[in-house]
C-alpha cells in the first residue's frame, strides 16, 4: 500500500504492507485535511494482526475521520470508548498546524519524530514522549499532547513497530516523501509483524509542487 499527495503546504507519504501471508494488515495510516492549512496525521497498529486487528484500525481510522477537529486528547478518548468491543491499538497523533509546529500524542508502541537537516547532517529533533496503554482497552490517565517546532523542510516521521527504527543518517530529505518512506518500508519492515511508514513535511515558501 503506497498513497501520497499535497494537503496545502505539506507533502505526506504513507506506505505499509501486512504480515506476509496475511491477506489484510491492521496498521492503518490516516491523513485529513482539518481545514485552513492544518492536517491531522495519525499511525494505527491494531493489536497482533490480521482481520481483529484491522478491524480495530479502522474504527479508530473512523473516528478520527468524523471528529478531526476535535483536540488530540479528546479524539485518543473518543478512539478508546468506540474500540472497546476491539482488541484495541496503539495509537499516535500528529497535527501539523498552519504556525510550524506539530503537536502531537502517542499511546502504545507507534514513534512519532521530527527529523531536521543541519551541519552535522540529518538529526532526530524530536520524538513523541509515548505512554504506555493500548487504545479501547487500557488508556492512561494522564494524556498530555506535546508541541515541537517545525522549520520548512523538516520530516515527520512516523512509524508501526513493524519497522526497524530508521537511523536518521540514513535518510535522503531531497528525495519525495513517496520515495523515503518506499524506501523505508522495503529496506526495514519486519518479517514477523504488518509494517507501515508515513512522512510529511512541510515545503514552506520553497516548495515546488504547491
Ligand atoms: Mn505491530
């Protein structure tokens, strides 16, 4: 599964792929469009793998899609009351805002970072403080969104356990996003789980593809 596209000034990328030999994956990746500017990112795992698993990404991919402006906190509540007849997921949320920065919420095991271009190279600037739980059936108590400034050009990079965690290094921000996170999930998905990757960026006034 590979999708991309523009939502104003930022170009996000999704690709996965499900446990081999399954015929459905139950990671789900979401984009919308929350209107003037802003778009809401969010990585689904749904529990183990399979169709359970689907099935509990796509009530959360649900629920996000219908109640996109609510604040970050409130659609992890939402999610977790409508998924829990669902094995439940791991869920992280990111909302990028038209004022550069990306606030963000992580329950369970899906890293969320930003990844920033400077001297020394490609560097993690910031990775999603997660807490530990599983959406629809153990949420935490205290759920906390956090906010990281954003710089036009810098990469959003979100991710199911399915992946190895990518050494930043190893990234090429001059490539598209469709590129980098094609290139992520075939160079480090794992044999043993669904797998999925999505990036987005910011292009700023130097973006080309407006
Ligand atoms: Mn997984």
């Amino acid at each position: 599964m590979h999708e991309d596209g523009f939502i104003g000034r930022i170009e996000w990328a999704v690709a996965g792929r499900a446990l081999p030999g399954q015929q459905v994956s139950g990671d789900r990746g979401v984009v919308l469009d929350t209107g003037g500017g802003t778009v809401l990112f969010a990585v689904l795992d749904g529990l183990g793998h399979g169709a359970a698993a689907a099935d509990a990404a796509d009530r959360a991919a649900r629920v996000l899609s219908e109640n996109r402006a609510e604040p970050l906190d409130v659609l992890m509540v939402l999610c977790h009351r409508a998924m829990a007849d669902t094995r439940g997921a791991a869920i992280s949320l990111a909302l990028f805002d038209e004022g550069d920065r990306v606030r963000w919420l992580g329950v369970g095991n899906v890293e969320s970072q930003v990844l920033t271009a400077g001297p020394a190279g490609l560097t993690v600037h910031a990775t999603v403080l997660l807490t530990a739980g599983i959406v629809g059936y153990r949420l935490p108590a205290n759920l906390q969104p956090q906010s990281v400034a954003v710089r036009p050009g810098d990469l959003l990079l979100m991710s199911t356990d399915g992946i190895v965690t990518e050494s930043a290094a190893l990234i090429d921000l001059s490539k598209s996003t469709a590129d980098i996170t094609a290139d992520i999930l075939a160079r480090h998905a794992k044999d043993t789980d669904d797998a999925l990757v999505l990036a987005a960026r910011h292009r700023g006034a130097r973006g080309t593809a407006e």
